[in-house]
C-alpha cells in the first residue's frame, strides 16, 4: 500500500513537472509572438510619424477679404485741362484694373496627424495674387490746386478695397507648424508599448 502510494506520488510530482515545463513553452511562444507583434506595430507608428513629418503638406486655403488696392486715374479722364481746375471732382466710373497684389496674413487650418486625429494648426501666408477685375468706383476726390499746377499731375490716385475670392495653393513643411508635441506624444505611446515587451524604446529624429 505504501508503495504504491510512493508510486502515484512520484508520478504525479513528474505530471506537474511536465505541466510545469509545457505551461512555460507556452508562455515563453506566446510572449515571443506578442512582443514580435508589438515590435512590428509600434515600428509601423514610428514610420508613419517620421513619413509625416518628413514630408511637405500640400493645401488649398481659400481667401476671402478685401485687399486695398491703389488705382491711377489719368487726369485727362476725369478734368477738362481748358476749364478752371475744380476744388474737388467727382468719379462715377467702372476702372479695369490687372495688378498684382501681395496678401500676408496667418490662417487657421484642420490637418490630420498620424493616429492623433485633426488638430487646427496656424499656416503664415505670404504670396502675390493676380488680380483682375472691373472695380466701380463712385467718390469725389479733393483736388490740392497748387500741387496739381507745380507738378503738372497726369494721374490722380485713388485708394479702393477691392474684394477677392480664391484658393491658394500652399506647400508648408510640418517643421514650421509648432505640432512637435502632438507627435512627440504618440510616439512616446509606442515606447510605452515597447517597455511592456521587454523591447529597447527607439529615438526618432527629423
């Protein structure tokens, strides 16, 4: 009876030595697979992060504003060189205008970040917009009666807001727009995911 108590004992020891033995290959495969799993997503984070950031961001921002524009009237149009010179003449006409005009001003935009979502950004817009147009204009303009006779005038200028509508392409680096930490946070996520692995955090750099 002892004996074969003895038996069964040592047969049961072995069984849980090969239970032991066999739950350890199992944790030890299952462990290699997720940290081969982790490894291949978190490079997969890193690559789209450093793809973003490395590449220019090609946009379309719509203008729509009121641009000054100064106009030259020649004198010839608007006064009789015969007459007497009048204190002030009054301008009812539609001027054709084809100028260039300079638009400098900073815009809000929505950008979509890698595995951060839309983030609304700043974009610095700094560009010449042809502009091209028939601009009324109805006002009366002073006239300075000496300084139109001692210079002999031949243009009167007049200043007139002129409204523009269109979409400027525009090519920004991600360096220029200030989301370093957006990205610098999500990176910080994939070595996080790493570190629970057992897998060395990577440095990016762009």
């Amino acid at each position: 009876m002892i004996k074969n108590l003895k038996i069964t004992r040592r047969i049961t020891s072995q069984v849980l030595a090969i239970i032991s033995i066999l739950l350890g290959i199992a944790f030890s495969v299952s462990f290699l697979y997720a940290r081969s799993r982790v490894k291949v997503l978190t490079d997969k984070i890193d690559d789209s992060l450093i793809e973003f950031m490395e590449k220019d961001i090609e946009l379309e921002i719509n203008i729509e504003e009121e641009i000054p524009v100064e106009l030259e009237i020649p004198v010839e149009d608007i006064i009789d060189m015969n007459a007497v010179i009048p204190d002030s003449v009054k301008i009812n006409d539609i001027i054709p205008i084809n100028t260039t005009v300079n638009i400098s001003k900073t815009v809000s935009q929505n950008i979509n970040i890698p595995l951060t979502g839309t983030v609304t950004v700043s974009i610095p817009i700094n560009t010449d917009v042809p502009v091209k147009a028939n601009v009324p204009i109805n006002e009366e303009i002073s006239i300075d009666k000496e300084q139109f006779i001692s210079s002999s005038l031949e243009t009167i200028k007049v200043n007139q807001d002129i409204p523009v509508d269109l979409t400027v392409p525009v090519e920004i680096s991600p360096s220029e727009l200030n989301i370093n930490d957006e990205i610098m946070a999500v990176h910080e996520m994939a070595n996080i995911l790493r570190a629970s692995v057992l897998l060395e955090p990577r440095v990016l750099e762009f």
